[in-house]
C-alpha cells in the first residue's frame, strides 16, 4: 500500500511536460526550413536576381548545407523546449527558465558558428559580411518562432490533457452517483431495526451506547450524502463517533490526538473525508498491545493533516486500494485542488486543503 502512494500534485506537472511527438515536431521543422530556404531556392535559378545582392554565390553545396542545418536547428529547439525539459522538470520554473535560455542560447550560437565553418570548408566560398549578419538575423527569428511554436504545442497538451481529466472526473462522480442509487436500502427499515434491538439490549449499558453511535453515524452518512461539503465541526463530531466504535474493539491500543483550533471548526470538507482517512490508517496498520496505533490530526499552513506511523499489517489486508484516489477525486472536482500524500521517515501523512 505505502510503497505505491507518491503525491499526487505531481500529477500536474507531469502533464505540463508530457512529450511531444516527433511527428509532430519535424512537420513543423521542416516547414520552417522550407519557408526560410526559399529565397536560396530562387535565387539558385535566378528567379530573383536582386536577391544576389544580400547573398555569396548560390550554388547546390550551398543550399543543401544551409538546409541542412537550419532543419537541424529547427528541430532542436523545438526539442529544447518541449520534450528535453523533461530532464530538468523536478526543478522549479526559475531554474528551469534560466537553464532554457542558457541553452538556447549555447544552441544558437554552435550551430551559427559551425554552419560558416561548414559552408567555407565544403562551398569553398567565405561568406561576406552582409550574408553573414543576415544568417544571424534570420537564425534568431527562427528560433523565437521555434519557441512560440513549442509554448503553443505544450499549451495544447495541457489543455487536451485537463479536458480528458475533467471528463474522467464528471464520468466518475456519475458512477459514484449510480453506485449510490443502487446501493440505497430503505432507512427508515435500519432504523426500526436499531430500535428494536436497543430495546434487547436496553439493560447493557455498553451495548445499547455503542447501538447509539452507529444509529448517529448511519443518519450523519445519509444527511452528508446529500451535500457537498459539512464543517469541520460537523466532521470532527462525526469523526469522534467513528473513533467510539473502533475504541469499542481496540480499547486502549487504539487512540486519536486532535489538535485543531476553534476558530476552523467553520472551514468547509468534502463529506466523510476524515473518517474514510482513519479508516485507512486502521486498515493498513498492526493495532495490538506491543504496537498501539496513535493518529494525529491537526493544522499545518493551511492544511489539515492526518498522520500515524507506518506499522504495516503482516496479515493480508483485502483493499481495492481506491479510498485515497477517491479523496482526490473529491477534492479535485469540488475545490479543484489535489490532497496531498506521503511516506517518508516511517510517518504516513494525508494534507487536506482547506483553505
């Protein structure tokens, strides 16, 4: 279970820098180098003769070389700034735009540098100072478009990839709502049901309290279905029940500290939300005598964390492992922001934004 849970705000990174397809890519490379070459084309057939003027001889060496290279250094920007951030993308958006124009600027210049080199040694012709000073000019307006381009494509991923996630979502919570439909039995029948065997059991103080609790729990799980959000207060009252029954069966192996300030009890969540992340760290840890189970609930920068140490069951544990993915879902589709979950140094910590 611990091993498989990474945080899943990375989620969003990973999308703005999913790869482009080389397809993609060399279409538009090529276009550019054809747009640009053209001139060169033309003139090589005397098409515009007062283009001979800005220019060294034409010839096919010469053409066929500046093709060449500026395919090549069409593609490599683009590459630059799409698929080759990915090396870097753990880094923050400063660093990763300042190592951007450190290297688009290093690409710049080497292939500039090395296309004259080039051209002298195989055209056998040294450009002049008007051919050279327009190389410069148009390799740099080439790569401003080159990068727009990339801006526009990676924009495109980006939003393809939110539509595809929204939809994901709306598909989602029809099928939580269809599953709910179906699953929906009569209350009014587990009620009288409740009653009734409190009324067995009405001399067993215990049992008729713990009956209690999970008549309160069923009627807050049936009110909350019907809202989006509930107030802190309203969950913590909830959560405190939940936490009665499970200390019904663990007794003194079981504990949970709550260490939130008054003044949030108002702060909306997702319905069931602290419950179901109980829930998980009961499932999924060793609760005995030698390895009491202790969760830790409190406040963190805006964030309302849920914590306990890693104590892994040795027993198989039957879980669909869905409850966590299913929290996100939640917080993505009513507050559009993601939970955020973590494993490291033995401690098992979920952050719930709520603010």
């Amino acid at each position: 279970m611990y091993k498989t849970v990474h945080y899943i705000s990375k989620k969003r990174k990973r999308l703005e820098y999913k790869n482009i397809k080389q397809s993609a890519l060399l279409r538009i490379a090529l276009l550019i180098t054809v747009l640009v070459n053209l001139p060169r084309v033309l003139q090589l057939y005397n098409i515009l003769e007062g283009l001979a003027e800005s220019f060294t001889h034409a010839s096919v060496k010469d053409v066929i070389i500046r093709i060449t290279f500026l395919f090549l250094f069409s593609w490599g920007v683009l590459q630059l700034n799409t698929n080759w951030k990915l090396l870097y993308s753990h880094l923050n958006i400063y660093k990763r735009s300042v190592i951007t124009s450190i290297l688009n600027t290093i690409l710049f210049f080497t292939t500039v540098f090395l296309l004259i080199y080039v051209h002298e040694v195989i055209a056998g012709e040294v450009m002049n100072y008007s051919d050279k000073g327009l190389l410069y000019f148009v390799y740099f307006m080439v790569q401003v478009i080159a990068i727009f381009t990339a801006r526009i494509l990676q924009f495109q991923i980006i939003h393809q990839a939110d539509i595809a996630e929204k939809e994901m979502l709306q598909r989602q919570n029809l099928q939580n709502e269809l599953s709910a439909l179906r699953n929906q039995i009569n209350p009014h029948f587990l009620f009288n049901s409740l009653n009734s065997l409190n009324s067995l059991i009405r001399d067993n103080k215990e049992a008729t309290n713990f009956v209690n609790k999970l008549s309160f729990m069923y009627r807050y799980i049936l009110q909350s279905g019907q809202e989006d959000f509930v107030t802190l207060r309203e969950e913590l009252k909830f959560l405190k029940t939940y936490v009665y029954l499970i200390k019904t069966r663990y007794r003194d192996r079981f504990d949970i500290e709550i260490n939130i300030d008054d003044s949030l009890y108002y702060e909306k969540i997702p319905a069931l939300a602290l419950q179901l992340l109980v829930e998980n760290a009961v499932k999924h840890n060793e609760i005995s005598g030698s390895n009491p189970l202790l969760v830790k609930l409190y406040v963190e920068n805006n964030y309302l964390v849920v914590e306990n140490a890693i104590k892994s069951r040795a027993t198989f544990v039957d879980s669909t492992g869905q409850g966590l993915a299913n929290i996100n879902k939640r917080y993505l589709l009513l507050k559009q922001k993601h939970i955020s979950i973590s494993d490291t140094d033995g401690i098992f910590k979920v952050k719930l934004p709520i603010n």
